[in-house]
C-alpha cells in the first residue's frame, strides 16, 4: 500500500521517515519529493508497504503527529489515473 506523508519539514530526511514508519512493518521503499531548482524537500513523500494491516495501522498511530516542529498528515495515497 502507497502511503502519503504531508506537511514534513523541510529538514526531514527519508531515513527519519523509513525509521517512524518500520516501527510499524516492511518498509518497500521510502522517498522525499524534492525541488529541483533548490535540491531542498518539498515537504511530502511516500512510503510503500507490502502489508496493508501493517500500513493502515501505521496511517493511523503517525497522522496528527508531531514530527520535527510539523503535524505531519499521513493517508493512503490517491492512485493516479
């Protein structure tokens, strides 16, 4: 299951992420988005999980949660059509 992770700061790094998000299950893959012109994060990325229980369970502990100076909003991702 595709995860989306919102409102990051901008100083969050993917391994921060990969570590919040294995407390939880398998972690298939984890990446920022980043700004091209800056090389700085955009402030939202993706997390995969090959379990969905263990992803759902994950959406649910770390939505709202404080996370570096940022309430950081996680749900499953919209797939793009």
């Amino acid at each position: 299951m595709k995860v989306l992770i919102r409102n990051l700061s901008r100083s969050t790094t993917e391994a921060t992420i990969l570590e919040l998000f294995q407390a939880y299950g398998a972690v298939q893959s984890c990446s920022l988005v980043m700004d091209q012109k800056t090389g700085g994060s955009k402030g939202f990325g993706f997390v995969e999980m090959p379990n969905p229980g263990e992803a759902k369970a994950a959406i649910k502990r770390l939505n709202a949660m404080d996370l570096e100076g940022s309430v950081i909003r996680v749900k499953k991702a919209e797939n793009k059509e």
